[in-house]
C-alpha cells in the first residue's frame, strides 16, 4: 500500500488496482484543530482532480477536501460523519474519509511522498 500526499493536505493510500482511500493529512488536522463536522461526498459520484468532493468544520475554520485524482466515490467513512473527532484521533486511520475507484491509478505517481509532503508541509 502506498501513500501519497496533495499541496492541498490530503493523502490517498491505495488498497491494490485502483481502489485508494482519501483522508486530511495530521499538518491538515493540525491547522485545523478539534474537527467538529464534515461534510462527505455522494457515493456514485465521479469527481475530477481538485473538485471540491467534501468539507471539514473545526472549532477555528471550515476547509474543502479536494479530490487527490480523478475517480468514482465507492464508499464514505459513516464512522467519521457520526464521529467527527477521528479526524484528530487517527487522521492516517479510522479518520478517513471516503473511498474512490481512481480514472487511472499511474496519476498517483505525479503526487508527493511522505518524504517530499513532509518538506512542503514544514514550509506551508
């Protein structure tokens, strides 16, 4: 499974083919603090790269959560919709927040690292 990570603080891990999970990355939960609401996607739907698939309210600012890639919802965490909190408990875990079918999995390789993401969050 690998992770790969957006300018706008999403991650998207993928579970084989192209089936990948998205969620907001720690810097994102950071920035953010207590999440307290979200707003997720329409299962069915298909999205284009950094369309506005759903949105995440905290005690301090709301902020959109872009789609990482082109792809069809498959599936949204209920978990996180009921308990908005594992957005900061467990961003890279249970706080994820929908599942997608990618239009093309080799778009991932245009994404960042941990390694690359780690250096760009240091600076945003």
């Amino acid at each position: 499974m690998s992770v790969k990570y957006t300018q706008d603080h999403e991650w998207i891990r993928t579970e084989g083919g192209t089936a990948a999970v998205v969620g907001i990355t720690v810097h994102a939960q950071d920035a953010l603090g207590d999440v307290v609401y979200v707003d997720l996607p329409e299962v069915g739907k298909r999205y284009a790269k950094g369309d506005v698939a759903g949105v995440v309210e905290s005690v301090k600012a709301a902020a959109d959560v872009y789609m990482p890639l082109d792809g069809t919802v498959t599936e949204v965490n209920e978990a996180l919709r009921a308990d908005p909190s594992l957005a900061n408990s467990d961003p890279l875990g249970n706080g994820w927040f929908f599942k997608v079918a990618l239009a093309d999995a080799s778009a991932l390789d245009a994404l960042m690292d941990e390694t690359a993401y780690t250096a760009f969050a240091q600076n945003a």
